[in-house]
C-alpha cells in the first residue's frame, strides 16, 4: 500500500468555509479543441467546494483510504524540518499545487527514496526539478487544461484592469475621495493597442481569442507556430521570437512555462527594447522576469504597468519588493485555483492517481516526465538542462 503525501495552502484564517457564495458550478463539456474532462471513476466532493486548502484534501481522502493507501496533508513545506521533509523518505506520491508548491529540488529527491510519483495539481510544473526526476525515473504527471481557461480570464482581467488603472480609483472611491482627474490621467482604452503573448499554447491562445473582440492588433511568438486558419481566424501576427516580438506590444502577457530556455527571459535588456509605457502581465512563473529590473522598468516609466500573480519564491516574503513598486497589480498566486478549477484538477489528480494504482497509462497529455525522459506535455512545452 502507498503512501501520498500532499502539501496543500492553509484554510482561510477564519476557519474553512460552511457556506459558498453561489450553489455549483456551471457544467462543461469538455476544453477547447476537443480534451475531455478530468475523467476518475468517482469523485468524493462536492464541485464548488474548496479543495485546494488542507481540509479540503483535493477531495482524495476517502477514495485512497478506502483502496488502503496513507494520506497525509501538510502545509508545512519549507525548511529541513518541516513536516514534509520529514514526512518525505517514505513517500510513494508528493502532491502540490503550484500556488503553494512543494519545492522538489534534487536534494529532496535524495531522501525521498520510494518515490515513484509527483503530480502537480493544476499546470506548470517548474517546482519539481525535471532534471532530477528524470534521473531518477520517476513520473511527473500535471492537470493539463484544468485551469488554463481561469488563468486565461484573469490575463483579460489584468490587461484592463492596468491600461484602464482600475485599482487606483477603487483605492479612492474606498478612502471617500471623488477627484476625477486624480482617477484618469494614467488612464487609457484598450482599443488600438498591439497586444503580444510569449507562447500560445492553452492559455495564451485562449488569451488571444478573448481579446479578439476588443479590437486590438494581436501578435504572438511560441515554439510551435498556430495553424494558418487560427492565425486568419485571429488575424494574428506571429513573430520569430520574444524579442522581435516585444517592441511592437503595447501589452505583454507571459503564458510560456518556466524551463531553461525562458527563466530570466525579461531583464533589463529585453525590457529596454519594450515602448515605453507598455504593461507587462506575468501569471506564467515569476523567475521568467528579473524581478529587481521590473522594479526599475515601473520606476523608470518603461512599463506603465506590471501585474501577474506569480512569485518567487511562494509564499512571498512580506518584503518582497514586488508587494510596495509602483503601478502594480499583483494578486497572490490565484489565478489558477478559483473554485471552478479547483473541482477540475482534484478530479483530474484522482484520474492521475486512479490509472497509477491500477497499473494504467496516465494520459499523454498529462505527462511532463516518464521513464526517464520529458514526455506529452513536457516534451512538447518544457525542456531540461541536460
Ligand atoms: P501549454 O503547454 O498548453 O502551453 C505552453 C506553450 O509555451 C506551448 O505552446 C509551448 O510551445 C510554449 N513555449 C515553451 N517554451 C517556449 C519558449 N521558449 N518560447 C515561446 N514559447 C514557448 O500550457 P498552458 O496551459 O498554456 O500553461 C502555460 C504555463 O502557464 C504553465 O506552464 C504554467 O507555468 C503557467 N500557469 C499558471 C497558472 C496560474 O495559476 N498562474 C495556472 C496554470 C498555468
């Protein structure tokens, strides 16, 4: 029998939730383009319900206690005592969500000698070091398009929120105040702007297609260009690279993973090159910026504005720089794990740990590594130092 040990964010400080704002969810047939729904034999929660906090388990307790497995939930994941570390030797399976990952560094992999499985509950699986895992041969599996459509409205949310500097005015209308000119001089529309996203995949194309009807002039830049008919459907332009890309933008918007070929992408250098007065959003990973040149950038005026909901490290220390410089919209990492995702990626998790206990094959798509090498979604969107 195994053991899975999951590290989940704490439950909301006034304790977790008796009732909900709404009663459900909408029902969905499937994600764009065809992948079904997560698609485990059973799920043991209510969807709408929070799950992604450590009462709410991901939902998983009763179905792997009941298949004879140890569960253990933890939020505490950091430092050599934590009770991660010490819960770790013996593990079988590490669960995390990137909002609160469990940092998998290869150090981890050392001690952890059972392991055999690490599932990201959500996307982006930068937090677990791929380089390890692959040496080791052990499986990392992710929720593939659990929230790529959440992350994707946030994106849309963020644009107007920093071009049309939402957030000032509402501070003002908070603190009692009605000074319109205060409320509108760094205030402009959307419409006409050259809007670019670094990579296309599901969230930057869904990006892309939600912006369409704003009447801005889309660009992209990815890996993997897009079939000619989505690119006339859009009227996109495609650019050879990040860098072609981003003096033309009015806006940028980061939905590329975090792997060696885009950490440190956006720097004093590559920021030079942007308009001035351009905003940059970031919900992809953090470390794909510099984080003190984006503090320059909004000093110095080259971007207007910055937002995103990505940090590093996770949780971010209350004196992160990132929380006080000018002109931001930063959330803490949310974007992803609304409650309507939440219901996806706890069903997709159990899918995950449904076919591994079974001896099945977890889906191409939510593969990242396996036996030895990047596979499905890994190979086509990470790649490795080695
Ligand atoms: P995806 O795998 O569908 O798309 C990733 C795209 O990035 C692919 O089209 C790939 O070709 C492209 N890409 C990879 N390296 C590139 C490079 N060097 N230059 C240009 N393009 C490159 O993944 P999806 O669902 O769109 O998610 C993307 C990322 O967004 C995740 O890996 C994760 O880091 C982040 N994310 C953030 C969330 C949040 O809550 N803030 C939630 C979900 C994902």
């Amino acid at each position: 029998m195994a053991k899975v040990l999951c590290v989940l964010y704490d439950d909301p400080v006034d304790g977790y939730p008796k009732e909900y704002a709404r009663d459900g969810l909408p029902e969905l047939s499937g994600y764009p383009g065809g992948q079904t729904l997560p698609t485990p034999s059973a799920i043991d929660f209510t969807p709408g319900v929070l799950l992604g906090s450590v009462s709410g388990e991901l939902g998983l307790r009763e179905y792997l206690e009941g298949a004879g497995h140890t569960l253990v939930v933890t939020s505490d994941k950091d430092g050599a005592d934590s009770t991660f570390d010490r819960e770790l030797p013996d593990a079988d399976v590490v669960i995390s969500q990137p909002f609160w990952p469990a940092y998998m560094t290869a150090e981890r992999f050392e001690k952890a000698r059972n392991l055999k499985l690490i599932i990201t509950a959500g996307i982006g699986s930068d937090h677990t070091d791929l380089d390890a895992a692959v040496r080791k041969g052990v499986t990392v599996a992710e929720v593939t398009y659990s929230n790529s459509i959440s992350v994707a409205e946030h994106v849309v949310m963020m644009i107007l929120s920093l071009v049309r500097d939402y957030l000032p005015a509402w501070e003002v209308v908070k603190e009692g105040g009605w000074n319109i000119a205060d409320v509108v001089k760094r205030s402009y529309d959307l419409e006409g702007m050259h809007v670019g996203t670094v990579a296309a995949g599901r969230i930057g194309l869904a990006v892309l297609k939600r912006l369409a009807p704003f009447d801005v002039h889309l660009h992209y830049t990815d890996r993997h260009r897009l079939p000619r008919e989505v690119e006339e459907s859009l009227n996109l332009t495609w650019h050879e690279s990040t860098a072609d890309m981003v003096p033309v933008c009015d806006v940028v918007t980061i939905n590329a993973p975090l792997h060696p070929e885009t950490e440190g992408l956006f720097g004093d250098e590559l920021l030079s090159t942007m308009k001035r007065g351009a905003y940059l959003i970031d919900t992809a990973r953090a470390r794909i910026t510099d984080r003190d040149a984006i503090v320059r950038a909004l000093q110095s005026g080259r971007l207007a504005g910055y937002a995103g909901d990505v940090w590093f490290p996770q949780p971010a220390p209350p004196d992160h720089p990132w929380r006080t410089m000018p002109h931001h919209g930063m959330t803490p990492h949310m974007s992803g794990s609304s409650l309507s995702a939440q219901a996806r990626y706890s069903a997709g998790t159990r899918e995950i740990l449904e076919c591994f206990f079974e001896g099945r094959p977890i889906r191409e798509e939510y593969l990242i590594v396996e036996g030895g090498h990047l596979a499905g979604a890994g190979a086509h969107s990470y790649s490795t130092k080695e």
